[in-house]
C-alpha cells in the first residue's frame, strides 16, 4: 500500500483478512481489470472496483495494481488503487 505505508503487510492470511474485510464493507464489490501489460514476471494492471457502501451509496475505486508472478502464483503486489470522489452537487 505505497500511499499509506503504515498499512503495509507480507503473508497470505493478511491478504485473506483485507479482503474479508473488503467484502463485509461492500459485500456486492465487482472488480474488472480494464487492461494489462506484461514484461517478464511483472504484471501491470488497471483496475476499476465498484459496489455499495453501508450507507447505500454507490462506492468506486481506480488505479493500477502492479504484481510480480513467481510459479503461476502471485508473488508480490501493488495497490495504487483509490477512491473516486464525485463532483460536489450544485
């Protein structure tokens, strides 16, 4: 989580607690991955998750995820992704 680094972590049972507590957040989230690019084992990625929030409101999330893939299986991975904040009504 390089925009808040005091977030980071290493293992799989934290990758498994985030997202659990991703989905009890938005239990309808939906992720596409609108386009790749791969160099080696490097995977860059532009991701685009929506869903609602607690309150009812429509949440959306966007950015580029980086990932490096060692034995068919991620490795390493990089979330750039972030909130969409809309337009202030007039």
């Amino acid at each position: 989580m390089p925009h808040r680094p005091a977030e980071n972590f290493t293992g799989r049972e934290q990758v498994a607690t985030n997202w659990s507590l991703i989905f009890t957040r938005v239990p309808d989230l939906q992720a596409r991955v609108l386009r790749t690019a791969v160099s080696g084992s490097e995977v860059w990625s532009e991701w685009e998750m929506s869903g609602t929030s607690p309150e009812g409101l429509p949440a959306l999330l966007v950015g580029p995820v980086v990932m490096t893939v060692r034995d068919d299986r991620i490795n390493w991975t990089r979330f750039y992704v972030s909130p969409v904040i809309p337009p202030a009504s007039s």
